[in-house]
C-alpha cells in the first residue's frame, strides 16, 4: 500500500549512489520509473480489493529484470547487488509487486534453474521470462510452514506418473500459476524432491489439484496467496526436476533468494522516509527523521556490501544467516511504523479522506 504523496523526495542524502556503476543506475531508474508510473497510481485501489493488478505483467516483462540473477534462457543474469536493487525499487512502491517477482523469478524460476537438467530449463525458462507462464512454489505446509525436514506431502511413483496427495498453504499465485513447483516426499526413498505442476491446455488445473486465494489478510493485499488441497495428482515422471534428492535442495533454493528479503526491507524504510518527508507542511522537519535515517544508512550500507562481495569472490549463494536478515528487517520494520506514526493519523490510510 501507498500513501499519496509525492514520490520524488531525494531520500539519498548520504551519497549511495557513490557506490554503484552505470548499469547499477540505469537499472534502478528503470524499475523507479515503472513503480511511479504505473504502480504508485493504482495499487491503492488493489489493495482495497485484495487483488493483484494483473494488468501490469506485460509492462513487468518488458523491465528487462524478470529471472533475475538466472543466466541465458532470456533471463537478464542480474548480479546479486542489481538484483536487492530490483527488490528495493519495487518495494519502494509496494511490497505485493515486489513479492510477485520474488515467488515467480526467485523461487519457481530459481528452483528450476538450480535443480532442473537443461532440456527442463530450456523447456519452461523461457517462456517464464517473457511472463508467458506464471511460476509459483509450493513448499509451505499447514502443519510445518516451510520446515522441508517435517514435509507431509507425499509422491509415489505409478508407472510414468507421479501420485501426489498432500496440502499446502500461504502459496503465492499457486491459484493462478501456469507452472507449479509442489515439494513432496518420494514414498520410495522418503526424500523431498520438487515436482513441476503444469496447468492443462485450456488453462485448467489437472484433476487432484484444488486451490483458492486465502481471503482476510491484513498485509500484503494487494498479492494473493493459496490454499492448495491435492488429492490424487498426476504428474509426469518427466516433471520431477532432475537434479532434486533432499530437503537440502529446499535449502539451496531459499538462500539464493534469502538476501532479498532485508533489501525489500529496505524499500519499506525508503519510501516511508520520503512519505513522512513530504509531511512538512504538518509540523515534520528533517531532524525529527534523521535518526531513523541513521539506522536506514547502516542498512543499506551493509546490504551493498554483501552485493558486492557476491560479485567479487563469484558467490553464487549469498551465506546470510536467518537471524541476520531477521533482525535487519525487524529494525526497518521498526523504522517504517515510526515514519509513519509521524504522519499520525493519514499514515495508516493509503490516501486522505475526501473534503
């Protein structure tokens, strides 16, 4: 959500630009542009309705960022620094779109990428990078969230099919997604492998497969999650990515994405800093947003650092601990509530009331 406002406050007092290159800026200007203009006007609208605004996927696929850090099958080959830039610049507008290019370029694509043999990513890649195909990633479980050790969900080989029965749940676009990726257990050798759900050609999900958008969310409304029941589900054995054996693929797949979480973060902080910037008028000066500027700095400092160290020594996998990230974002979470309690009362509507 967005607080009409202004958003070309310069929030880059501290000279950050300093540390980025060319490509760095003309990416950022790239994805700054597409949220104000075609983001920031709307999305009130669909976070009211709890909805995602659908309508801007052919201006997504045309950012050039779909796929991210992936390299070749038309992905962009982002480096990790330019792909928390993507992640904060669409943050900055709100963190449902944001959440989309995570879910379909992080997760399903990266899942692909990571654990599929090349005639599979060669087959599904590049249409998911032109927008053609929606991912989603299927892990999360009613019971277990997103504990890999503990999965429920179960696959047993039929022949030339795979049987999966199981529930998942909080699965981003897994209502809408062309391409699924379902976690489950292989009841030969209980190991969790990455099945690949495709829809039927008519745009029907295969019978087994039964989702709804969970309704009543207080966050993130304007990006749906599933709930998702599977009973019987025929999948192809061919659709068992290739390279998937253990709950530790689970892992490889969530830390190449993990660092993106602190930088999305960080656009939350950003934007309600120049919300509360643009808030003068009511009495807000400067110095009464410095200190949780201070703390933004830091952040962020740190943030590009570990870009560019991935970039330097060729990590392809950032090592960031979940309690780093963790208190990172608690802290920005902590600075947005401030920001915005400084607009009192308009900052918890995403636009003022009528006269």
């Amino acid at each position: 959500m967005t607080t009409t406002t202004e958003m070309s406050v310069n929030s880059d007092f501290y000279g950050l630009d300093d540390y980025l290159n060319d490509a760095d800026r003309a990416l950022i200007a790239r994805v700054r542009s597409f949220v104000e203009q075609d983001v920031t006007p709307i999305i009130n609208e669909y976070w009211e309705k709890a909805d995602f605004p659908y309508q801007l996927v052919p201006k997504f696929a045309e950012l050039g960022i779909i796929g991210t850090a992936i390299q070749g099958y038309g992905c962009p080959g982002l480096t990790r620094l330019q792909t928390g830039l993507v992640a904060m610049e669409l943050s900055r507008g709100d963190g449902s779109i944001n959440t989309f290019n995570a879910v379909h370029s992080g997760l399903a694509m990266g899942s692909i990428n990571l654990l599929g043999s090349d005639e599979q990513k060669q087959r599904w890649l590049p249409p998911m990078a032109r927008l053609e195909k929606l991912g989603a990633f299927a892990l999360t479980e009613p019971a277990h969230g997103s504990d890999s050790v503990a999965l429920e969900t179960s696959a047993r080989l039929d022949g030339d099919h795979y049987v999966i029965n199981g529930s998942k749940r909080w699965i981003g676009l897994g209502h809408v997604a062309d391409l699924v990726i379902i976690w489950a257990r292989d009841t030969a050798d209980q190991k969790v492998k990455a099945f690949v759900l495709e829809k039927n050609g008519d745009g029907t999900y295969p019978a087994g497969y039964h989702a709804e958008a969970i309704t009543g969310k207080m966050a993130k409304r304007a990006i749906q999650q599933a709930q998702i029941e599977i009973e019987g589900l025929r999948i192809p054995a061919e659709n068992l990515l290739a390279k998937s054996t253990s709950f530790r693929d689970v892992g490889a797949v969530l830390n190449t994405t993990r660092s993106t979480v602190a930088w999305e973060s960080l656009g939350h902080a950003t934007a309600a800093y120049e919300m509360a910037k643009c808030a003068e008028d009511r009495g807000i000066h400067e110095e009464d947003i410095m200190p949780t500027m201070a703390e933004w700095e830091v952040y962020i400092r740190v943030a590009v650092a570990v870009g560019r160290k991935a970039i330097e020594q060729g990590v392809a996998r950032e090592k960031v601990s979940r309690r780093e990230l963790r208190e990172r974002a608690e802290k920005m979470i902590r600075e947005a509530r401030e920001s915005t309690a400084l607009l009192m009362r308009e900052g918890y509507i995403p636009a003022p009331p009528p006269d």
